[in-house]
C-alpha cells in the first residue's frame, strides 16, 4: 500500500503548505519520527498540527528534510511485507544548536506540546536520577545559564547574546523562559524516553536548571509548565540504503531519509495537558492514573532483553535481533532475565502474553534491528533497563542470574575498546584505566552501581562472565 501526505505530485518542492507549527520536538531522529509523529499524523486529518523538530548530537537530520521539504517516507515492515507512506507533519526541521528557533516557537501561543526523544543519556541525570553536576556537559550548561540570566536581568524578550548550550533539557529550559518573558501561557512537556518515571524525572531536571535563571523564572516555569509521564514502545531499525531504494519503488519518492518500523506500536500517558493536544487516543494512546507498572513491563521486558542482546548476544557474533533470539542460550538468557523480572510485575500488565508477543516482535526477520545500534548509551540503559531488578533480586538473598549476562557483556566490550558509542564514555575510559587483580572489570561494575559491591558472590560472578 501507499498513502500520499503533503505533495500529491512525488516531488520534496512544491507540495501543499507545512501544516502550522503546534509541536515543538527535541530528539528529531526515526523513533520520533515512527511513533509520536505518526500519531499524531493518523488523528490529524485536518492538517492542524505540525511539528518543529530539532535534531539531537547531529545536524545531520535536519538537514536531509530540510532539503525534501520535511518529507519522509515511513515504512511499516510485517511479516508479509512492506506499507510505505510519505508523512507531512513535520513543518520544520532544525539543528539542535539553532536557538534563536527554539525561542521563536516556544514564544507562540499556537505552540502548546514539546516532546522529546533525547534517549536516556540526554537528560543529563546520574545514577539516581538527579541532573549528574559532576558531568562536564551538565556544568557547563548550569554556569551558562546563571551568566545568561545575569547578563538579561531587567530585559524583555530579547535574543542577543544567547548561551551556547550542549544539553536537550538546558536548552528546553532557556526556550521556557523567552515563552514566559513573552506572555504565551502555559505549555505541556510530553517526555518519550525510556526512563522510569520521565514524567517526575524530566520536571527535576527542568527546576534545576530553571534555578539558574532566577527566582522569578523558576517559579513562572514550576507553576506554568506541566510535564506528563509515558511508556512508549515500536521497535525502529536503522534504516539502510536497501530501505532507501524500496521508499522510492513504493512511492516514487526519492527519500534521502526514510524510517522502517514494525507493524506494533504503544504509547501509554499518564498526567495533565495544560492546553490543546491531538486526539492521540483514537490512534491507540493509552490515558492512564497508573502508569508505572506498564512502563516497568516495558523497561524490563522489551528493553532489557534489548539490552542483554546489545551487550552479551553481540560478543557470539550476532548483528541483529533477530539473529541472536534463535539461538537456544541466548533465548535461555533472556527468558532468566523475563523471569525474575515478571517476579515484580502485577497480574494485570499480562507479563506473559507481553513475553509471547516479545518473542514473535523479536523473530520478525524483516526487522533489521542492529545490536551495534542497541548498544548505544549502554551504561545509561543498564542502569535503567537491567539494576532495578539485580538489586531487588540480590535484595531478595537470589542471585540476580539473569542480569549478569548484560552487565558482564558491557564490562567485556568495553574493556576490550569494542563498545558501541556512549555518551558517558569518559567516566566509563577513567575506570577502564584503573588497573591491579580484576581492576578494571571491579572499576566498571562499581561505576555502573557502587551498591553491588555490597554483594561479593555476584561481583564475582560478573567478572568470571566477563
């Protein structure tokens, strides 16, 4: 099947006008761009909403729409094969360092969302959750603020002199204020990361860097901006030059950026909307009072078997996930973790149909879901996805099995310099460098979660995994 958005005649220019700006996205990658973008495009007949999107640690995004009007081409790959749709919901795209932009459009009252895919590492936040100030990025971004704020004490809305800034959130924060400074009203944040409690987490971050700016600026954002909390799930592949060449043979569109992504997708929100939203909920949005025990299932189950696979399914010389779910220790692996995870999961999340539908999602040999790609941010993603669990286990007088395949993976990776890109990877190359009897795997494991020290029988463990 193919389904035609903005431009009718197969072409990036002269196409229908961008549909009005009323989102602001920060993370413009292909999750955004397969899950709350294609929401809010199959409740949004009217062409009402439209996105501005800018883009995380490259331009690069930004760039390839910008040049085909912020056309793109979604393809949904089942079992039986391939539905491609060009989508149009995104207005305009953005790097990330364009701030002058992000101002502009926080300053609309047309404006009334932000979302975000910043992934895990984006926030900022250590172990605990807490914006990490021991991280040089976090500093450097707190000391900017308090100078900008002090250099524009007394004036309007003025853009001159506006700080360069590294950080999702520190940004976020900067574009709050010129809406505040300017009298456009209250705003929702919609935070789409796989973060346990992103909602309470992401309203943290934001107070303390909103701190930085003043008295008067911290309590107009704490009392103005609302911040909800999700669990958002569909699996999205890197997409390949061999997508690229099936986007323009479905809809004779020739897409420099195309999104593959699987037929299943969920998006559960709990919280206040403080103005207008799309009807996402006749797409299949979920509105919950309760949804952390479904935003566990998620992280546990979906995302920590990613997890395990990227760091311990990689090392036997698998790619995809796919691949490395056929094998019987590896499925016995991930079923360990499934199992004392679905311990701490309340009947009515359905654990193990959840597991079933996994497996089948996982199997989709269509799906080319790179571990390399996985990988990304492990100690984030561990911290998050795989700890939790390990420490209730170890907690419990068990033995937390099913958690030492992810963590002695990572360890091995990355004292073997094979690890995938990390965002932390500075702290995690000063632990790498300790040395002495099992230094630098006891270095890693205690960056990872000082508390497991605690517990020597598994830190022995790990390292003999290692």
């Amino acid at each position: 099947m193919t389904v035609l958005s903005r431009d009718a005649g197969l072409t990036a220019k002269g196409g229908l006008e961008p549909r009005p700006v009323r989102i602001v996205h920060l993370g413009l990658g292909a999750f955004f761009r397969a899950h709350q973008a294609w929401y809010t495009s199959e409740v949004d007949d009217g062409g009402e909403w439209g996105f501005s999107a800018y883009t995380g640690r490259s331009p690069r995004a930004a760039e390839e729409l910008s040049a085909q009007d912020c056309l793109y081409t979604l393809i949904v790959r089942g079992a039986e094969g391939d539905d491609a749709q060009v989508m149009s919901v995104i207005s305009e795209a953005h790097a990330a360092s364009d701030l002058e932009a992000l101002c502009a459009d926080l300053r609309s009252p047309d404006v009334s969302l932000v979302t975000l895919t910043v992934t895990e590492a984006g926030y900022g936040t250590d172990a605990k959750g807490a914006l990490d100030r021991a991280n040089d990025a976090v500093k450097a971004d707190l000391k900017a603020l308090e100078e900008y704020a002090a250099g524009t004490a007394g004036e309007g809305e003025s853009d001159a002199h506006l700080p360069q800034l590294e950080t999702a959130l520190a940004r976020l924060v900067l574009g709050l204020d010129a809406r505040r400074r300017s009298g456009a009203g209250a705003i929702t944040i919609v935070p789409c990361d796989n973060l346990p409690g992103n909602g309470p987490l992401t309203r943290g971050v934001i107070d303390e860097y909103a701190a930085c700016l003043g008295a008067e600026a911290a309590t107009w954002i704490k009392d103005n901006v609302s911040v909800t909390s999700t669990s958002i799930d569909r699996i999205t592949p890197k997409a390949t030059d061999a997508d690229r060449a099936t986007a323009k043979e479905r809809t004779g569109f020739d897409d420099a950026s195309p999104v593959v992504t699987e037929p299943f997708a969920s998006w559960i929100i709990e919280g206040e909307f403080v103005g207008d939203r799309p009807a996402w909920e006749k797409a299949g949005a979920i509105f919950t009072d309760d949804l952390e025990p479904y935003e566990n299932r998620k992280l546990w189950l979906l995302n920590g078997a990613h997890t395990l696979l990227a760091n311990a399914a990689v090392n036997r010389g698998y790619e995809t996930v796919a691949e490395a779910i056929g094998d019987r220790e590896v499925r016995a692996e991930v079923e360990a973790l499934w199992d004392e995870a679905s311990r701490y999961l309340p009947d009515f999340v359905e654990a193990n149909a959840y597991r079933e539908a996994l497996l089948e999602r996982f199997e989709n040999p269509h799906i080319k879901h790179l571990l390399s790609q996985i990988g990304n941010d492990s100690l984030a993603k561990l911290r998050i996805r795989i700890l939790p669990i390990a420490l209730k286990e170890l907690e419990a007088g068990r033995g937390a099995t099913g958690a030492v395949p992810a963590i002695a993976g990572w360890i091995r990776r990355q004292r073997d310099g094979v690890a995938s890109p990390d965002a932390q990877q500075s702290a995690i190359d000063e632990a790498r460098a300790k040395t002495g009897d099992g230094g630098v795997e006891r270095a890693l494991l205690e960056l990872l979660e000082p508390e497991l020290m605690n517990y020597s029988e598994f830190v022995e463990r790990v390292i003999e995994a290692a």
